[in-house]
C-alpha cells in the first residue's frame, strides 16, 4: 500500500502524459516491490522547467528532464536487492518516458514502521495482525 509522490519536468518540446508516468510506475511498484496496485495511491506533479535546477542551473537552460520519486512502504516488506532493482528501473522507465534526462533524478524509498503507517483508519502492522488472527482462527 505504498503513497508514491512524483515531480518531474518534460526536456523542451516533449509532452507526456502524467497517465503514462503512474502506469509505469503502478507496474514497477507491482512487479518488482510486489505491491497491490488496487492500494497504491500516487501525486504526480509536472514541474516547470525554469523552477528546477541542478548544480545551479535551471533545467530551462540545460533543455534536459528530471525527476523525483518518493514511495512510502511498510518497513520490512521489501529487500535491499528489490529495493536497489527497483530504483534502477524506475529511472530506466523515466529516461524512456520524458527523453533527455540529467543524471541527478532521485528515487527516495522509506522504510515507514507499520506502527506508524496505514490507510483506510487501520495501522500496517494492525492489518498484518489481524491477518493472523484470521489465519488461526481458519487453522482450528
């Protein structure tokens, strides 16, 4: 049940469709993080290049895109191998989708404690006990 932000600037003269940049990474999240796309809630924001910069310069000026990705997951839930996996792919499937793309596009995981962490009213770590309550109780 990850909540994934995304920021991101177009290069000049490329248009994409904020549709195609969720589904990619609904797609990423599901097949490499293993999370359920019927819980997975997204903020896409398209940035305008003049308000983006690195190492001083607006990416106006350099004509190239960017991104940046945060994605809250339950800690423990994902290896540090998934996690790496995932960061590759993302940025990969971001170079596709926007073109040009400088270096310094970041992909940020958190590892949220389930205590501390939910939706729908319940914790993380209240649904996984729940789970195994109900587990027991189908077992006697």
């Amino acid at each position: 049940m990850p909540m994934i932000t995304i920021q991101y600037v177009t290069p000049q003269a490329k248009s994409v469709r904020k549709a195609d940049i969720v589904a990619a990474v609904a797609k990423l999240g599901q097949s490499l993080l293993r999370k359920d796309p019927n819980v997975t809630a997204m903020l896409a924001q398209e940035v305008a290049p003049e308000d983006w910069f690195i190492a001083g310069r607006s990416l106006k000026e350099t004509g190239k895109g960017a991104f940046w990705l945060d994605i809250r997951i339950t800690d423990g839930t994902n290896t540090k191998d998934e996690k790496a996996a995932f960061v590759a792919a993302v940025f990969k499937a971001f170079g596709e989708l926007l073109g040009s793309l400088d270096e310094k596009c970041y992909v940020r995981v958190d590892d949220v404690r389930g205590d501390g962490y939910g939706y729908g009213g319940l914790t993380q770590e209240r649904r996984y006990i729940a789970g195994k309550i109900a587990v027991r109780s189908e077992a006697s």
